[in-house]
C-alpha cells in the first residue's frame, strides 16, 4: 500500500477513527455534548479528507475501492448528510430521558458503511459496505427503546434486511460462478454483443442483486417495509435511511451499471422499467390520503425512487448528470422535511401527524415557509432545486426515447401535487380554536434553525442558479465511466 | 446435449433414489403395522432417565448470561481472523502486520468501552 | 462604473423579505426605516447610476449586466440579466424617487394603521417588481415584474380586506388585468415560436429581419403586447378596473397612478417600439385608443363626487396622452410626459390624501369646501399640482410635455387626433378646477380635525418643486429650444417624423392650446365657483341628467361588461356545474382514492407478509428475468 493510496482512502480511515474515538471518550467519560462535539469533527475532518484528496478518474486503491471523482462527490454528499442527522438527533435525543451517547457511534458507522459503498469497485466491499451500514441502522432505528413502534420498526427492518441481503448474497455467487469475476470491471461485457442473449445463470444472478438493491431502494414490491419502519424509527434516523443510505445505494447501482453494460440487455431493462413505473405510480398513490406526516414522506421517497430510475434508464452523461443532481436535491429536500419534523418533535412523541401542522404558519412562520419550500421541491415547483432536478430527468427520459415512463413520470407528479398541496394547505390554515389538548412544540435550537436555513438557502440556490453545480456533476460522473472500453 | 442422453447418463441417481424411497418408506410402514399402540397418563411425558420431571423447562436465565456469552462469541470470532493472517505471515509482511495492529487496537478499544460501561460485571 | 446595477431592485426586494418574515415583530420606526430606507437607498443607487450611465456614455449608449443563466438544457437557456438605456434610466429614476417620496409620506399617512409592516412589504415588493420590469433585459424576467406589479397591485388595493367592496375591487383589477396578461402571455409565446428567442434587443433585431413591414405576424405579436399593456394602463376597453382601484389606501393609489402600475403598458410599448413601428395598423390603434380614452376619461372625471375618482378618471386621460403620443412615433413626448405626469399626479393624489385625512376620512368633494384658509400649506401644492395637471402655460411642467404631445401629433400629420387632444386639454381643465373649486374654495361645510403633519408635507413640497422644474429639460422652440430630455431618450428611441413646419405655426398652436385651456378655467370658475345653480339646472333635465348618469358611470363600460360577459359566463358555469367534462374529473378522482385504498390494505403491518411480498417480487422478477 502506497502513500498516494493511503491518502485517497483517508476519508475511510477518518471516519472509522471517529467513530473508535468516539466510543473510547465514551468510555474516559459519558458527556453527550462532548460525544456530539466529537462525531462533528469527524464528519468535518471527513469532508476536508474529501476535498483535499486528488481527485480524478481510477483512483483504484487495492481491488476493493476506487475513489474518484464520483466516489469523493458521494462520500462528501453522504457525510454532509451525516453531520446534519447529527445536529439534528442532538435536538432529538436531548429532551429524551437515557442515554444517547452511542447513538453517535451508530451514525458514524452507518455513514462509513455508505462511505465503503460508494467507493466500491468490487462485490466483496459492496457487500461489507452494505452489511455495516445494515447493522448500524438496526441499532438506530430500534434506538427509541422505551417506544414500541421503534422496537418493531428496528425489528422488522433487522428481519427484511436480512432476506434481501440473501439475495443479494445469492447473486453474487451465481454471477460469480458464470464469470469468476468479483470485480465490476473486470465483468464488463459477458457477451460478444449486445444481442446474444445472456447467460441464464449470470441473468438469474443479476435479477436476485437487483431484488436485494430494490430493498434498499424501497423500490415496489420491495416497498413494504418502508412506511412502518420510517414511521417507527426515530425522525433523525429516518432521514439517514431516506437520504444517506438511499442515496448510497443508488450510487452504487450507478457505477454497478456505468462499468457493466449488463443492465441494457432486454430483461434486466424491461424489468427495470417496469420497477420504476411501479414505484412512481405506487408510491403517490399510497401517500394520497395518508394523514401521518413520516409515511406520506415515506412513499413520497417511493415514488421520487422511480423518478430517480427514469434517468437511470440510458447509459449516458446526460442520464447520469440528472440521476446525480436530482438525487442531490432529493438529499437537501428530504434531509430538511424530516429535519422540520425531527426538530419539532416533543420529547414523548413524534410530531409526524398532519394534524400538528394546522396553522403552524400562524404560530412558528419561519418553520412553515421553510417546510413549504422543502414540500414545493418535492413536488418540483419552479425556483426550487426539485424542479431543475425533474426537468433534468425529464430531459433524461425524453433522450433515451422513454415516453411511456416520461408519461407515467408526469401523471405521478400530478397526482402526488394531492397530497404535497394539502400538506402546505394544512399549514396555512387558522389554528384550530380546541387546539390546546396537544403538547406545544418545542422551540428551535440555534443550530437545528441555522441548519434549515442552510438547506433552504442550498435549495432556492439549485433552482435560481444551479449552473456551476451542475457543471460540477457533469464533470464528476465522467469519471464512473473511466476506464470502460467502448463496446 | 440432449434430455434423453441425459437420463441415460444418469440413471444410477434415479436408481439411488428410488431405493431410498422404498427403504424409508418400508421402515415407517412395518413398524406402524407391527408397533403396539397405547395412551396412558405418562405416555406424552418427556423421558429423563426414569425420572418425572419436576416444572418447566423455560426456566429464566438472567440477561447478563447471555450477554456475556454473545461477548464471548464476538470476540472469539473476531480473534479467529488473526488465525488468516499468521497462515501468511511472512507474505503480507509489514502492510499485514501493520493492518493486524489496528484491528487488535480496535478490539482492544472495543473490550475498554465494555469494561467502562459495565457490560462485564455479573448483576 | 455601472457595477452591481442589480442592487436597485435588490435593495425593496430585500426590504420585503424582512418585512414579511420578521416585520411584526420590529418596532413601527424600524418597519417604516426599512420601508422607507430600502427605497431610498435603492433611490441612491439609481442617481448613481443614472449619473454614471450619462458622464461615462457607454458604447451604443447601453448597458448589459448579465447576472446568471438560470438553467441551461436543450438549447432553452434564459439568460437573468439587466440592460440600461436611456429609456430605462428615465423609468428607473422616476419610479425610485417618486415611490421614495411615497413611502416617506405613508410613514405617517399610515401611522394608524394596525398592518402596518404589511403594509410596507407590499409597496417594497411594489417598486422592486416595477424596477424588474423597466430593468429586465429578457421578456421572460419583464413578464416577471409585470405579474408581480399586477400582484402587488391586488394585495394593495384589497388592503383593508375585511371590507367586502375593497376584496371586490381588488378582484376586479386583478381579474381585468388578466385579460390584457393573458393576451400579452401569447404574445410572447407568439415571439418566441417565431423568432426563437426572448432577448429583448434580440427579439427587435430579428423581428425587423424577418418581418415585412405590415405582415400579419407582426400585427399579431404587437396586437397582442398593446393588448397587454392596455390591460395594464387602464385604457379603452380596460380601463374599468382603475377608478375602483381607489379602494385602497391614498399612498397606493399614488403609486400605482404615478410611478409604478399603468405606466407599464407605456413602458412596454416604448421598449418593444421596433415591433410596433413594423405594424402600422397596431401603431394607429394606439393612437386611436389614446384619443378616445382621453377625451372619454375626461368627460367621466366631470361629473365624480369622489375626490379621488376624479383623479383616478383623470390618469387614464393622461395615460391617453402618452398613448396618443407612442402612437404617433414621438417616443420622447410620451416618455416626457410620463416623467412629469408622475410628480404632479403623485402630488395630487397626496394632496387628496391630505385632505381626505383631514376630514374624518371624508372623500366626497361636495361636503368639502373652503380649506384653503385651513390648509393653507396642503392648498397651495396641491394648487401647483393642479396647474400641472391642467398645463397652464409656462411656470408648470405639464405645459412642457402636453405642449410636446399636441405639437407632435400635429407635426406628424394627424389633424384629427389633435382635435381630440386639444378637445381633451379644455376638459381636463374644466374637471382639475372643479376640483380645485369645490375643495378649496366656497363655504366651509365640514370641519377640519387634523391637520396633516411634517413628514406627510415634505414630500409634497419636493414634488410640488418638481412639478414645476422638471418642464424645464425640453423647452419649445418657441420658448428657446431647449432638448436635453429628447437628446437623452432619442439615444434609445426614434426621432419622430414631423415635417419641418415653421415655427410660426408651432407659435399660433401653442396659443391655441393655451386658449383651450384658459378657456377651461374660465369655465370652471363660473359653473362651479359663481353660478353653481347653472349646472343644478342642467342636471335637473332629462336629457342632462341621462348624459350625467352615462359620464358618471365611466360611459357605462362597467354594465355593458357585466350584462353581456359577467352574467352569461355566471349562468354558463352554473348550467354546467354537473356536465360530463366534471363528471370526468370526478371519475379521476374516484379511481385515485380507490386505488389509494385498495393499496393500503397491503400494507398490513405483519413482518412475515412483507417477506413474503419480496419473495413474491423476487419470484415475479426471476420469472420475468429468465422467461423473457
């Protein structure tokens, strides 16, 4: 291992190192905001790593991980998401009565298994990426022990997670088998050409990856999981799983699918077109008349999942650019939607019923335009980073010659305009007179409002100016197809 | 190749399994015929030497012991990777001793954070 | 030099985003500080800039500051940006001081008032909406300010919304309004399918490349932009919605009348002056439509009670004015007499103000009368405004840019629309000094309660100056032959075509109006001062009271509209409430609700059906995977 080699895994190494610091200050001496303190020098120490690393194409370090420029976008995406899940569970977990101190170990480790994730070039990282960033999550999810939602919720993920990772387990052995490959890119072209149909077995192997993939992805049918474990598990938790280890997924199913071309043949497509038609159609229709705040988020994530497939669905630099700008607003969009009711929440409970909403305009104005804002992205309204992100997308679809998943796109976003206007109407309306029997909520720290009044500032700047960024992600994912011959 | 070659190839499978079904099948069907059958008090209770057993047996265990006892797995499992890397000890040379360093250093973090917060002690 | 030209609109658009988020929470000095003070500073700006834009000269006497490119996909890459020519810098200049000016005098015009930082977060997104249109270097962003100019003039004219007669005027300006936007929306979609771009410089150079004078899409597109900006200047068929505008308070009345809302169309018009002048037709109709408002306007303005719908009837006149003159190719006049128009109808419309405050809120003029002893300070501005308005020769500056006007449609071979104008200067004098007469003069017949304080006064002394100098920046030949102002413009416009006629000629026209106006006074002074009993008489006929009636209400436009297009459109959309397109949409929403609940039911909350839901995913995918 080399010097250069050392310094592009540093974010890896910062990241683990915290998290062992942060269980060794635990153990000198329990202090919460001393443990707080700490994983947010971990997360900004990690997000130096990621900027001051040489960036690139093929930063191949061993046969496990590379970290390009595509690897160094996503691991500063998903550690910037880290840090705010930590103020936010900060504001969380200190009006709760026990002790809090590893939960930021957990976190830590949750984002280090992201971290491998999306710097993987190889099934075996993959798999130990995916499988720390599972065991981390059971833990936080299940981390509210005294409620039993989140009990459930931690158990019924720990079950779930474990189903899918044997299908994943099984793919990659089959797909082995046939190629002897454990590489991405050594797996490149299994045939001669694209219209020799693949080998059954390596077919099988890539379908059983994609179900275990799907779960992650919260993709119909593998959706079912989603609303109870996102309800269940506490708010700050259920942004990470929604933002982090989503967003970690996907990326790795963009490079999965960048150096091997092994998703454009007929099947894998079709099936993919068929998931992302699903779960855009599914996930609004399950939110239409949801009256919990946390599910309606939570099939909201479906849908925008099947959004996020349609630019999948082309190989190209156009696809990729809008995949990885709309999954970064999805990231500032969603992060501050559950932020919003993450730091809402009373001590006893989750403010996640649409009813604690009514006429929070009235009473908190701050919050509520800020939460109309996040809304209003979701739903891609103009001005917002949701809107250049679908338009993105869009552009996508229309370049591959989609049409059927562009329409379906468009009805989705229709009928999901429902459910999003009717939240923000919620809030607009007079407060209730009988209003009283509910607890109040808590006011905003200092740091939890400075930190929505970032991500909204981030959002409003990707939908007014988005032209430097994306002339970063343009650049950035040129570097997944480094290295691919042309067919 | 083709299915009927196939069958040919492998006919002493089906020949094997076709034994075995019979076999299994003749061993529960004489003893149901021949076997004796009553339904006595003592008939549906465990047989624990001769004894009559005395209360249940989902008796508690305290927590602490099966804590413990994970502990132990963990750590024995976690000290079964030091077997891979002395098998190629003198390959991997300094990188290997280098990377096993800093996994002992984090087991041995990990066994300091369980001593402090107390997991060990037997309540 | 012109750097960060963006600050003059930033600075009222900052000013509201304080306003509306943390306004009720600061005091009422720092609300008005921060109302007041943005505009101001951004007024600053705008002299700084104006000063820099005409010392330094820059090449082709324009300047573009490019600020961003919103998105760039698929060839459709709207460039944000600004773009300064003399035009805008006469726009800017007058729409920064006069709304200045304005919200110093609601600071204490609206003191009272309990939504008060509402108030001024309104008027702040006001004037920072009007700066975005006369700035904007790209139809989309002008569009922008010219919807934001038609929000903000709903939200101030339905200010005292609990009132159920102010919500409805405010609907009615919106909804009228949205007739010319609409027409102006396809407008622009007309320009940007047929030229390929927005870029207003662009959009002009490529229109006159391709388009033949007098084609069918030219008259189109300018068709359909004079639709919008009549809809915006409250002009003939569209002018019903301004006198009812007066339901919001004095200041906004002000500055919708003065600075910001109906000059829009005349901005347009005069920024769009390429299209136009390849559409000879759409020309003339702009003159015709000036013409006929003005005198039609004016014959309303006599018969008002209400001292402000007399000035309301009175803009859309003067709004006349500068259409007749943007029909007849002089440019400079209209924009001249937009300039002056807005410090003295600003005066004006603040002087009433003064007067309606100081008479318990009392807007009729007959219950008024003698306040010239009692105000005499309110009196004598507004008396200056007055003569403005009504171009008496020589020391107002209405002489100036009317005497321009008239002068111009005459010298550009128009004999009949100068009939209609000088017919239109008799009668705006008539109406300003019935005005003037039945306010100020005569008995007393209510009692003064408050007298209007410091703060209200000095902006109307300031305009009550300007309202005399600013005349000065294009004198007559006649009178010395003075044309700064027309230098200036005429680097961004147009030089009209008159024919050089001698100046004789221009002497004896110049005389005629002088005399029409005279006359007009002289009118007004017997009929409403002398012998009020004159008038009783006419009015107590048949045929006087009809024509009273007809003038009064605005030439019956309002029932016209509502007889042939409200209640036909009212019956059609209750007769149509349970037709099959609703049925269809009923329908949709069915089949979303049911889905909705037949896909909830599988979400059972049980661990071991949602593994089996993978398996039976994973199970229909390998089918698919393998059989396909």
């Amino acid at each position: 291992m080399t010097g250069v080699e050392l310094i592009l895994l540093l974010p890896l190494i910062v990241l683990s190192g915290a998290a062992v610091a942060v269980m060794l200050a635990i153990a000198v001496r329990r202090n919460y905001l001393a443990a707080f303190l700490l994983t947010l020098l971990g997360f900004v120490l990690t997000i130096m790593a990621v900027a001051l690393s040489p960036g690139g194409p093929q930063r191949n370090v061993t046969a496990l991980f590379v970290f390009d420029d595509f690897a160094r976008f996503f691991i500063g995406l998903i550690t910037g998401a880290g840090l705010f899940v930590a103020v936010l569970a900060f504001d969380y977990f200190r009006q709760q009565r026990g002790q809090f101190e590893e939960f930021f170990i957990m976190l830590l480790g949750a984002t280090f298994g992201c971290a491998v994730l999306v710097a993987s070039r190889h099934f075996a990282s993959l798999f130990l990426g995916l499988e720390i960033l599972s065991v981390s999550l059971y833990a936080m999810i299940a981390y509210s022990r005294d409620r039993e939602i989140s009990t459930e919720a931690g158990l019924k993920y720990l079950i779930l997670a474990g189903v899918s990772a044997a299908f994943l387990v099984f793919g990659m052995a089959l797909v082995y088998a046939q190629t002897g490959a454990l590489e991405f890119s050594r797996m490149p072209y299994i045939t001669a050409s694209p219209d020799e149909p693949l080998d059954i077995i390596v077919l099988a192997g890539f379908g059983m990856i994609i179900v275990g993939i799907g779960f992650k992805l919260a993709l119909v049918p593998f959706h079912l999981w989603t609303p109870d474990v996102y309800q269940g598990a506490p708010a700050p938790v259920t942004a990470f799983i929604a933002t982090a280890s989503k967003g970690a997924v996907f990326a790795l199913l963009l490079r999965l699918f960048a150096q091997t071309d092994v998703a454009f043949y007929p099947p894998l497509y079709v099936t993919f077109v068929i998931l992302a038609i699903a779960s855009m159609l599914f996930g609004s229709w399950l939110a239409l008349l949801q009256n919990n705040m946390k599910r309606i988020l939570a099939y909201s994530s479906i849908a925008h999942l099947g959004f996020l497939l349609v630019a999948f669905m082309g190989r190209g630099h156009i696809q990729s650019t809008a995949a990885a700008f709309y999954l970064t607003a999805y990231f500032v969009t969603t992060l501050g939607a559950f932020g919003i009711v993450s730091l809402l929440s009373p001590g006893e409970r989750d403010a996640e019923w649409i009813e604690d909403y009514r006429g929070l305009f009235w009473r908190r104005p701050f919050v509520a335009v800020v939460f109309s804002v996040m809304i209003f992205s979701l739903a891609g309204i103009p001005l917002t980073g949701g809107f250049v992100g679908k338009v993105l997308v869009i552009l996508a679809g229309e370049q591959a010659a989609q049409w059927a998943l562009v329409v379906v796109l468009v009805t989705a976003s229709a009928i999901s305009l429902f459910y999003y206007v009717r939240v923000v109407g919620i809030m607009y309306m007079p407060a209730e007179a009988g209003g009283a029997d509910r607890p109040a909520l808590p006011g905003l720290s200092l740091q939890g409002g400075g930190a929505l009044a970032c991500l909204t500032g981030l959002l409003v700047l990707l939908g007014v100016y988005p032209g430097p960024f994306l002339d970063l992600v343009r650049d950035m994912v040129t570097t997944v197809y480094a290295g691919v011959l042309p067919r | 190749m083709p299915a009927t070659v196939e069958i040919a190839v492998f006919w002493p499978f089906f020949v094997y399994f076709g034994c075995v079904i019979v076999l299994v099948a003749g061993m529960v069907g004489v003893s149901y015929v021949l076997g004796s059958r009553h339904w006595e008090r003592a008939t549906g209770a465990p047989f624990e030497s001769g004894i009559v057993t005395t209360g249940s047996a989902r008796v508690g265990v305290p927590a602490n012991f099966y804590l413990v006892a994970m502990l132990f797995v963990i750590f024995d499992l976690e000290s079964v990777f030091l077997f891979a890397w002395a098998a190629v000890v003198r390959q991997v040379g300094w990188t290997g001793y280098v990377g096993a360093c800093v996994f002992i250093v984090m087991m041995a973090a990990a066994l300091v954070y369980l001593w402090r917060v107390g997991a060990l002690e037997g309540r | 030099m012109l750097m960060e030209l963006w600050v003059v609109p930033a600075l009222p658009l900052a000013g509201f985003c304080v306003l509306a988020l943390v306004g009720k929470r600061l005091s009422r000095w720092l609300v008005a500080g921060i109302g007041a003070g943005s505009v101001g500073l951004a007024m600053v700006g705008a002299i700084y800039f104006s000063h820099d834009f005409m010392a330094f000269e820059p090449t082709g006497h324009l300047y573009r500051e490019s600020l961003w490119t919103w998105l760039n996909v698929g060839g459709f890459s709207p460039d944000i940006g600004l773009y300064l020519d003399p035009l805008s810098v006469v726009m800017m200049l007058v729409v920064t001081i006069v709304g200045f000016l304005i919200h110093v005098y609601s600071i204490q015009y609206m003191a009272g008032d309990e939504a008060y930082s509402r108030f001024f977060a309104y008027m702040n997104l006001f004037v920072s909406s009007m700066l975005i249109l006369v700035l904007a270097d790209d139809l989309l962003i002008l569009y922008l300010g010219w919807e934001g100019v038609g929000l903000c003039s709903y939200l101030l004219i339905g200010f005292w919304y609990q009132s159920a007669a102010n919500a409805r005027a405010a609907i009615k300006a919106f909804v009228v309004t949205r007739v010319g936007d609409t027409a102006m929306a396809i407008g622009l979609f007309l320009l940007f399918t047929q030229l390929g771009t927005l870029d207003i410089q662009e959009v002009l150079v490529r229109a006159v490349r391709q388009w033949p004078v007098g084609s069918a899409t030219a008259i189109a597109a300018a068709g359909l932009l004079l639709a919008g900006a009549v809809g915006k200047s409250a002009q003939l068929p569209l002018q019903v919605w301004l006198p009812d505008a007066m339901a919001g308070p004095t200041p906004v009345s002000a500055l919708i009348h003065a600075a910001t809302m109906v000059t829009a169309g005349v901005y347009l018009i005069a920024r769009m002056h390429d299209l136009f002048i390849i559409a000879p037709p759409v020309q003339t109709a702009v003159a015709v439509i000036g013409a006929a408002t003005l005198v039609l306007a004016g014959c309303s303005a006599m018969t008002q009670f209400d001292i402000k719908r007399v000035l309301a009837y009175s803009t859309i006149s003067q709004v006349g004015y500068m259409f007749l003159a943007l029909g007849v190719h002089a440019w400079s006049a209209a924009l001249f007499h937009f300039m002056t128009h807005a410090f003295f109808k600003s005066l004006l419309f603040m002087g009433a103000g003064a007067v309606i405050i100081s008479m318990h809120h009392e807007q009729n003029m007959f219950k008024m009368g003698g306040l010239r002893k009692q105000l005499p300070f309110t009196f004598w501005t507004f008396l200056i405004g007055a003569c403005s308005l009504a171009s008496l020769p020589l020391v107002t500056s209405g002489f100036y840019s009317k005497g321009l006007i008239l002068w111009s449609v005459w010298a550009t071979g128009h004999p009949v629309l100068w009939g209609a104008a000088l017919l239109g200067e008799f009668i705006t004098s008539v109406y300003t000094f019935r005005m003037v007469f039945l306010t100020f003069f005569g008995e007393p017949k209510g009692e003064v309660s408050a007298r209007p304080g410091p703060i209200i006064l000095g902006p109307l002394v300031i305009l009550a100056f300007f309202s005399t100098v600013a005349g000065c920046v294009h004198i007559p030949r006649p009178l010395g032959h003075f044309r700064l102002f027309a230098r200036l413009v005429e680097q961004a416009l147009p030089v009209p075509p008159m024919q050089p006629l001698p100046i004789a000629t221009e002497v004896v026209f110049q005389l005629l109006m002088q005399g029409s106006v005279l006359l007009g006074v002289a009118f007004a002074y017997v009929l409403f001062l002398r012998r009020n009993d004159l008038v009783a008489a006419w009015t107590a006929r048949p045929a006087g009271n009809a024509l009273h009636r007809f003038w009064f209400s605005g030439w019956g436009f309002d029932w016209v509209y509502t007889t042939l297009l409200a209640k036909p459109y009212v019956w059609f959309a209750h007769a149509s409430r349970d037709d099959a397109f609703e049925w269809i949409y009923r329908g949709i929403g069915a089949i979303n609700r049911g889905l909705h609940e037949q896909l909830s039911r599988t979400q059972t909350g049980l661990v071991r059906w949602y593994a089996v839901g993978i398996v039976i995913g994973a199970v229909l995918l390998l089918g698919l995977v393998v059989f396909l």
